[in-house]
C-alpha cells in the first residue's frame, strides 16, 4: 500500500527543497534589521553615507528575497503535493499558522518590500523609514508562525484525534500558538538569522577594508553588525540552551540521540564532547564526557535523571502494545460508529494510536501484531544517532564561535581599530559560510532527530505520505536539482557582481542625478493619474 | 471554548467557502496582472528600454501580489484540509509546473536587469513570458477539471488515492477553460499597462486587449453552453447534514447532464456572477477602445470577478468532485477543517484582510503615475 522508495524520494525532496529555502530565510530575518538601524541613523543624523548604506545592503537583501520567495512558495504548496496524508490528519491544527503566516507576516513584509526599493523618491524620510522597519518585523512575524507550526510537530498540543473524521483536531488554539517548543523555537532561530546578516556585513565589508575600498563605509557597517552580531550570538547560544531544556522535557529520545546516551545514568549525567555512537551495539565506541554537566543542563537540577535510548525504546514498547490496542478500538468504531464501549476505549488509548501505527511498516495487519512486531516498531522510534549527535556538536561550537568572534569584533570596533590588523579583516572573510553551515546543522537536528515521525508521537513519516508514484517523484526531484542548481549559481554570480560592484559613491537621490539626456519613451508625458 | 462560537457549524463552512473565493479571486484579479503582463512581454515592448518600462510596471508590487496566492493555499490548508490534500497530490504535475513558473518569475524580474548583456536580458524575456502564460493556461485548465470532476477515491481511513496522470487533464474542455483563464488575465494586463505607460507600449497592450476581451467574451460564453449541454455535473442525492463531521464518505452523488447549471434555476440571483462576468469583459472591450484606462482596469477585474464566481456557484455545495466515484466528492459541508478552526481563523481573516488591503490600496497610491524612463532613472533600484 505504502510505496518506501516513494516514502524516501519525498522525504529526500522535502529535505532538501527545506534547506534550501532556509539558505535564504536567515539572510532576510538578519539583513532587514540591519537596515532597519541604518536608515534609522540615517534619519536622526542626516548623514548621507548611512542612506548610502541602507541602500548597498538593501540591493544585497533584494537578490537574496527574490529566491526566498520564490523557494518559499514550494514549501507552502509541498505539504498538500507529497504529504497529502499529513495534510489530511493534521490540517486542522497545522494549516492555521501558515495561513496566519501569510495573513499577518507575509503579505506585510512583501508588500512593503516593493516601497522599500521604490518609494525612496516618493515617500518623506521617516515614511520610507516606517517602510522599512515594516519589512523587517514582516519577516520576523513570518518565521513566529512557521516555528509554530513547526513547534507543534515536535510538541503537539492542544489536539484530539477524532475518529468520526479521521484526524486530528484543535480544542485549545491558545496552547498551539503559545507552545513553549515554539517559543523557544522562534527566538532561537530569528537570532540564528541575525547572526547570519551581521556575519554577512562583517564579511563584505572586510573584504572592502582589505581591497582598501570603501573605508567609511565598511567601517560603520562593521560597528553595526558587530554589536547586532554580539547581541544575536548570546541570544542564540542562550536560548538555545532553553530549547534544549524545552527538547528534554518533550522530545526525551531526541536528547538521548543528542548526546548519544545509550543507558540511563545516575543524576546528573555526564555530557559526552566527542563519542563514535554505534548503531548496531547500541553503544559508543568511544567517548570523552565531562560528569554532571548534561543533568544540570538538561533538567537544570542534579538529582532529576535523563532516560537513555535503551530505555526509551522498553518505554516505546509499552506505547506501542497500547496503540495497537487505540487502533483495534478505531477499527471497531469506523465498522461501528455507535459503539460506545470501543469509542470509550478508543478515548483512553488515542494518545498512543502513533505509536500503533508504527507496526504498519512491518505488517499491514496491525491488530494482529506479534511481540517482536512490537520490538521492531519500538526500536524503530530511534533516530540516526551519529547524524544527530555530529550536527548538534557542529552547531553548538559554531555558536560559542560566533560570541568569541563577535565579541572581539565588537572590543576592535568600540576602539576604533577595525582593519588595522589585516588577519583579522581575513578571519572575517572566510568566517561567512559558517552560520550557514551552524543553521543547516540546527535543521538537521530538529527535522532528521524527529524521525520517525512526522508529528512526534501522532503520526509517523512513511504513514503521512500522499500515494504518488516513484515517476512523479523522480521528474520533480530532478526539475527541482536542476532549477536550484543553476538558481545557485546564478545567485551567487549576482551578488560577488554587486557586492564588487560596491556602494555609490554618491547618493544617487540627490537632484542632481537625472541627465537631461534621459527622455521619456513618447516626447509628451501624458496627465498624471 | 466551541460554545463560545456565536455562529454553527453551516454558517462558518459557508462563510470559509465565500473567503475561499474571495482569495482566489483576489489572487485572480493581483497576480493576475502580473501574469498577464508577462505573458504579453515581449508582444507589447520590443527594445530593452521598453520591456525596462513593462517589468518596472510590475516592479513595485509583484512580491504583495504573489502573496494572494500563497494565502490562498494556506487558507484552502487551513478551512478545507481535505482539498488541500487531494487536488495538491492528485494534481501533482500540474502543480510543478505551476511551481517553475512561479520560481522562475521572481527571480527574472529581479535578476533581468543586474546584467546587461543583451543575450541575458532576452533570455529572461522569454522566462518572463513563458511563466506568465503557463501559470494562467494550466490555472484555468485546473478548474475545468474540477468541473469534469478528477479521478480520485478514498480507502476506509481517508487517504486518497488519484487514478490519473497529468496528460489526462489536457481534454478539449478542460483546456477551454485555460484559454478562457488566459485570455481574462492577459486582458487584465494589458488594461493595467494601458493605465500605467504611454506611447508605443500603450498602443500595443491596448490591441492586444481588445483582442483578448473578444476572446474572453466568446470562450466564456463556447464554456457555458459546453458545461449546459457537453458535461455531466454532479448532485448530491442523499442528505449531507451541513453541522456534520467533515467526512467524505456518507453520501451518495449521482451525475447528470447539465446539472452544473442547477443553481441558477434554483436561485435566480446566481446569474449575477456570469452577467458580471459578460459585463466586466465588454465594458473592457469598450473601455480599451475609447481609451479609458481606469474603466478598462476596473472592469476587467469585474470580469474576473464574475468569471471565478460563476465556477463557483455553479459547483455549489461541491468544492472538489471526483470522477472515479462521485460520491467520494468534497462539498463544502464534508471536506471543511473543525469549527473551532474556521471560527479563529474566520477571526484572523476578519482582522487582518481589512488591513492588508488597507496597505495595499497605501502602497499602489504612493506608486500611482506612468512608468517613463525618466520615472525608471530617479530610481538607482528600478529593474
């Protein structure tokens, strides 16, 4: 019934059409408050080099726009395309965020962006600041409303399962928008993207003080992105640390994988640094850790144990037996809508229906599954643990890297002494792909460390698929590889052309800059409307 | 917290139904334009300077516009999950190739003009307008289907299974409906250019639009006897209680010739929606001709207005029927997300709608004025 190679095409597209989106996304969240503070100098100092560098970093933030939308309108139409199983038994709770997305953030943050780069000669100063600042809360509402859809995947609250309709609904909106998953979430990943646009000006800009172009230009971009830098890089690493709490409190296994904790340790738990997980033993081949400091972390107290994945998955199986049985109850309610007793059944074991439908990639007949039916659909709720384990440590020393990095940067600049070491201006340059690289790491962690579900606990990837076949996924993988690829490219072309090209030297909406060469298309300019 | 909803269940499926259209053809009327406008690209400008002057007619809003249509899949995700899921994944080609061209569309208006090499410059023409035909054509071919009804089915749990591929979807009548969808909006360009440039550029958009006004006048009327006499269309033949769990699978639908056009002899009113739609495209036709841009715009946008809503009404209580076997259909009574769902996001909408257009009509006023090359060189950021 369930094609897996379909299962793995969708997932692998979903992947990656995900993170590719998301090279664009932290680029926006960053760079639109940076220009928000520029042109906010701008307009109290009057000064014409912060309107000059509104509009340098502004041309860098329209390359990059157009490809977050364009690479935005496939996530929101993918979900119903090739999870149209998902879309069916979650729609109720999920597809309200992202229309709010749309309706709140969205629509604001576009809309404007088309007066930010056109209406610098139609509008008074503090309007096209006003604009601006539009832009720049636009895209931070946006991705409020993604994280809390994507918070309530990795923590669903506030819904039911109802066998009448055959999905989950809402009862209680307030605890979906105010999930503390999503919460933690969002301000964890908007400060992701804050560091990415202070990096991003950082680099540029040393790259001009290095070419010596640009002085006063680049030297005041560098002051702004670095005390911006060193604000979002605490933030991040910070409130990252209440993600994690948040994680242990929900996502026990994902933990567990985290820090490759194969047993339960006597409180509190000692934090593995480096360790080759082995998936096969179900133990680390080898390991460094230092005692306590994942259990003071975790649970912040040093008595509150953190459950091992051996653990975890003898807990999964008693979920498992329990969902099997909330799926019996089902099928005696679907025969049978008014059977009370398989209906008050059905009421008490739902919770754990995911868990049952686990058992489906093994055999088909759910109800008839055997005890090592069980064991399989239990050991199958743990993640790849050596992905999970390496992309959180990449991302974790990254982010102690960014608050060192900012951190001097901020100390050069508060003294006045950017680029006068030239291996720092270097530093900075080759540091630019690396909050790329922490945010993808971040993804992986969040989206490849849920697996196997799709909602954590409700509803497992393979079940949630839409029944294409391996052709249709075969052409739009392709289509997709082939478009985003030369994208890429071009991308990447456009914005080295640009960022050469460098800063007006002049503010080119000072009166004097329309030649009277120019003539219109028809001699008579027509009434204007 | 759903004894706190002032309206039932009906109401807040009915009043999603209308937002529903109310999106799609805000989307239909915004983004229509910039669709239409870049399928009439390189008809309406032949030198760079002037197909400068057409992407820099767009350039301002296109981001906003796109936008009508994100929302909309949103709003279809969030009020009908189940249509979401069924047409996305059972028109799952279509819908790559609608994706293409709306990759391919943002980032050709914004990358066209960062290069100036003429090779690059024409290539990116021809993007432009290929992605504006095709998303217009394959829209349009869309709904027909959804009038012939799509072969879908679900099994005992809900998930659907689609038996068909996407060169099925290309029968003459569905693509009746594409030609109609492409020439509504290619008459809504050129109406907008007619309004916004002068000269050579105007002179073209308005012969190209009075063409497609004719064209939109006779194809929707060639769809309208085709959809009376050509096609079956589907009627509910067992009570669907409208308060009743969003569950596909317990009714009973039979398909008669003609039956599409039941709600008009039901409800007399109906017919407002066609005559909107014969009314708008030949107050066009006129405006076009007596060079009156603003009429022309305004009209052509009723056009679509009524052209979009005559779907509809004539679909009414289906949303999505299916071929394979009618009585799996979505209606608007059986396919809708909980009520709790439609009430907040009925709030949400209720709240912001109004704002957004607020802004909107905001912005197109700070934008207002003809599109010159004198207007594109005050502007380091024109494309």
């Amino acid at each position: 019934m369930i094609d897996i190679d379909v299962v793995t095409l969708s997932r692998l597209q979903f992947a990656a059409t995900a993170m590719y989106h998301f090279l664009f996304v932290p680029l926006t969240l960053g760079l639109s408050f940076l220009m928000a503070i520029m042109e906010s100098v701008y307009v109290m100092t009057g000064r014409e080099v912060w309107r000059r560098m509104t509009l340098f970093w502004g041309t860098c933030f329209g390359i990059n726009f157009a490809m977050g939308v364009a690479t935005g309108v496939v996530m929101e139409f993918q979900f119903g395309m090739n999870w149209s199983y998902y879309s069916h038994y979650v729609g109720d709770i999920f597809g309200a965020p992202l229309a709010l997305e749309g309706l709140m953030a969205f629509f604001l943050e576009a809309s404007f962006i088309g007066l930010f780069f056109f209406g610098w000669d139609r509008m008074s100063k503090v309007g096209h600041l006003c604009v601006t600042w539009l832009v720049a809360f636009g895209a931070n509402f946006s991705a409020l409303w993604i994280l809390v859809a994507n918070g309530w995947m990795q923590h669903p609250v506030g819904a039911v399962f109802n066998p009448d309709t055959m999905r989950m609904e809402v009862t209680d909106f307030m605890a979906v928008v105010f999930n503390p998953v999503a919460q933690a979430k969002f301000v964890h990943t908007v400060s992701a993207g804050y560091v990415t646009g202070a990096m991003f000006v950082m680099a540029v800009s040393s790259w001009f003080l290095l070419k010596g172009r640009h002085q006063e230009f680049a030297k005041r971009s560098m002051a702004v992105a670095a005390s911006f830098g060193l604000a979002a890089a605490l933030s991040v690493v910070v409130l990252g640390d209440e993600s994690g709490y948040v994680t242990t409190e929900n996502q026990k296994m994902k933990i567990a994988a985290m820090e490759s904790m194969w047993h339960t340790e006597p409180a509190p738990a000692a934090l593995n640094i480096i360790a080759f997980p082995n998936m096969e033993k179900q133990e680390n081949t080898f390991a460094i850790s230092v005692p306590y400091l994942l259990g003071i972390i975790g649970t912040r107290s040093l008595t509150t144990e953190l459950p091992g994945i051996v653990n975890l998955v003898e807990t999964a199986k008693e979920r498992v037996r329990d969902g099997i049985e909330a799926y019996k109850a089902l099928q005696v309610v679907r025969a049978n809508p008014g059977d009370t007793a398989a209906r008050e059944i059905f009421s008490q074991k739902w919770p754990n229906l995911g868990y049952g439908l686990l058992v489906k990639q093994i055999r088909p007949d759910v109800e008839n599954a055997t005890e090592a039916d069980v064991a399989a659909a239990a050991a199958s709720t743990i993640p790849n643990v050596p992905v999970v384990f390496w992309s959180f440590r990449v991302m974790v020393g990254l982010g102690f890297y960014f608050i060192a990095f900012f951190a001097a940067a901020f100390w050069i600049a508060s003294r006045h002494k950017l680029g006068e070491q030239r291996w720092t201006l270097w530093v900075a340059l080759f540091s630019l792909p690396l909050p790329w690289l922490a945010i993808e790491c971040g993804w992986l962690l969040a989206e490849y460390g849920r697996q196997p579900w799709a909602i954590e606990g409700v509803l497992p990837t393979f079940y949630a698929a839409s029944g294409l076949t391996f052709t249709d996924l075969v052409i739009s993988l392709s289509i997709f590889l082939l478009i985003y690829s030369v994208l890429a490219v071009i991308e990447v072309i456009l914005m080295v052309k640009t960022i050469k090209k460098g800063p007006l030297e002049h503010d080119p909406l000072q009166p004097t800059i329309a030649g009277p060469d120019v003539l219109p298309i028809t001699a008579a300019a027509g009434p204007k409307l | 917290m759903s004894n706190l909803i002032p309206f039932d269940y009906e109401t807040l499926r009915l009043v999603w139904w209308l937002l529903l259209g109310i999106l799609l053809i805000g989307f239909a009327v915004m983004d229509g334009f910039d669709l239409g406008i870049g399928a009439l690209l390189p008809f309406v400008a032949k030198t760079d300077e002037e197909r400068r002057v057409v992407i820099n007619v767009v350039g301002p809003v296109w981001e906003g516009n796109q936008v009508w249509l994100i929302l909309g899949g949103g709003a279809i995700f969030a009020a009908f999950p189940m249509l979401y899921a069924v047409s996305f994944s059972g028109l799952y080609l279509a819908m790559m190739v609608i994706l293409v061209a709306l990759i391919l569309r943002p980032v050709g208006f914004k990358y066209r003009s960062k290069i100036g090499d003429p090779g690059w410059r024409s290539t990116w023409d021809i993007i432009l307008c290929i992605a504006g035909t095709v998303p217009a054509l394959i829209l349009g071919v869309a709904v027909g289907n959804v009038l012939l009804g799509l072969p879908f089915e679900f099994d005992d749990t809900l998930r659907t299974f689609y038996r068909g591929n996407f060169f099925q979807l290309l029968t003459p009548y569905a693509l009746l409906a594409g030609l109609v969808s492409l020439s509504m909006l290619i008459m809504h360009g050129a109406a907008l250019l007619t309004w916004k440039t002068e000269g050579v550029i105007a002179d073209r958009a308005r012969s190209y639009g009075r063409l497609a006004a004719l064209a939109t006048i006779v194809l929707f009327a060639v769809a309208g006897v085709w959809t009376a006499y050509g096609i079956g269309g589907h009627v509910l033949t067992s009570v669907v209680d409208p308060l009743g769990p969003s569950n596909p699978l317990g009714k009973t639908v039979a398909v008669e010739p003609g039956a599409w056009l039941a709600n008009y002899t039901a409800y007399p009113w109906m017919m407002i929606a066609p005559i909107l739609g014969f009314a708008g495209a030949l107050l066009a036709l006129v405006g076009f001709t007596a060079k009156r841009p603003a009429l022309t715009f305004i009209t052509s946008g009723v056009a679509i207005f009524g052209i979009i809503a005559t779907a509809g009404v004539s679909l009414f209580p289906f949303l999505l029927p299916s071929s394979l076997d009618p009585s799996n259909g979505l209606t608007v009574w059986d396919a809708s997300s909980s009520k709790l769902t439609l009430w907040v996001m009925l709030l949400s909408t209720a709240f912001f709608l109004p704002i957004i257009l607020i802004y909107t009509a905001f912005i197109y006023r700070v934008m207002r004025g003809k599109v010159t090359t004198v207007s594109m060189d005050k502007n380091p950021n024109a494309y």
